[in-house]
C-alpha cells in the first residue's frame, strides 16, 4: 500500500510539473507517464483520465496546504492568533508553493466551463469559509471579537487571499503580494476588535 501511495506521489510531481508548464489544455496523460518515468498504461492504472489526474492532483495539494494549517493550529490559541496563523501560511504558500498557486489557477479557470471542476472548487472554497468562520464565531464567543456576521466576515478573508493568489501571477506587480495580504488581514482583525460591521450589507 506504501508503495502504491509513493508512486501515486511520484505521479502528482511529475503531473503538478507539466500541468503548471503547459497548462491543463495542451498537457496530455503521454506527456505525464514520461515525466514520471513509467508507462502510459501504468499510468491509466492509477487515474482514469486527464480530468481524473487533474482533480485528485488538486486534491493532494490542497490537503497538503492543510495540513500546514491544521499543523501549526495545534501551536496556536486564540482566534486573533489563529487568523494571523492564516496569513502566515497564505504568505508563506505564495512564497514557496507555487506550483500549488498556479494548479489552483488552473482550476479557477477550468472551472468555468468543467462542471466537476467547479463542484471540487466551490467544495474547497466552502471549506476555507467554514474554517474562518468557526475562528471568527469563537473571537465573538469570547469577546475577543465584535459582534458581526462571522460568515461574511470569512468570504472576505477568502476572497481576498484568492484575490492575491490570482494576483500574483495575473500581473507585474510593484510590491510583494504576500506582504499585502498580511496587511488587509491586520486590517480585518482592527475592525474586528474596534467597531461594529453590522451595519454593513
């Protein structure tokens, strides 16, 4: 089983390579089973096809990306905390894991057109709110927080970060994303401790 699971992680290197070099349209199973040093029929033993290559291989990913936050959430008390711990990482992410960042691209824009796509999509973006809103009901619950409407408090954070996701590599930018992104976090969390967002609709 070991083995099977190594293999399956040789395959989703060599596919997040091809994938984020030629993008998902020109890249095909042929050019995959090559970088991974195996067969073609090998390959087709592991995943179906191209769109299932394509969706467990963002599945992989993004449980990889959280298991870095459920990892470090373990280290962390507080919801203030927590939400800074999520900047971190998405800081971090930028930084480090591209390849990530530009298969996540890939999906955004599949998914406009590929219905199974967008159904993993709105489940992987469901996911991030539910977490931040779980942090956010908590900073309220404790006081830490005020009292606001902590689920659309979480589409914001979400939104932003896969704004600066999309960002990075969408334009020449003239500062680091990255930084920006912590920035519009401490933002939040100001208006989060000093003033009341019910008003907002």
């Amino acid at each position: 089983m070991a083995e099977k699971e190594n293999r399956k992680e040789k395959i989703f290197a060599a596919a997040a390579s091809i994938f984020t070099e030629y993008g998902y349209f020109k890249t095909s199973m042929e050019m995959v089973s090559h970088k991974a040093d195996m067969t073609l029929r090998g390959l087709y033993y592991h995943f179906k096809s191209k769109d299932d290559l394509f969706l467990q291989l963002f599945q992989y990913m993004n449980s990889k990306y959280y298991s870095q936050i459920k990892d470090e959430a373990e280290t962390v008390k507080g919801p203030e905390e927590k939400l800074k711990m999520y900047a971190r990482i998405a800081s971090k992410v930028l930084n480090e894991n591209e390849d990530f960042l530009k298969i996540c691209q890939e999906f955004l824009a599949i998914s406009t057109r590929n219905a199974e796509v967008r159904k993993v999509m709105t489940s992987f973006y469901s996911t991030q709110v539910d977490r931040i809103k779980n942090i956010v009901n908590e900073g309220i619950e404790s006081g830490c927080f005020i009292k606001t409407d902590a689920e659309k408090v979480a589409r914001a954070i979400v939104l932003i970060t896969m704004g600066v996701f999309n960002f990075h590599f969408s334009l020449n930018s003239d500062f680091d994303p990255a930084q920006q992104h912590t920035f519009d976090i401490e933002l939040i969390l100001r208006g989060l401790k000093s003033f009341s967002l019910e008003k907002i609709t």
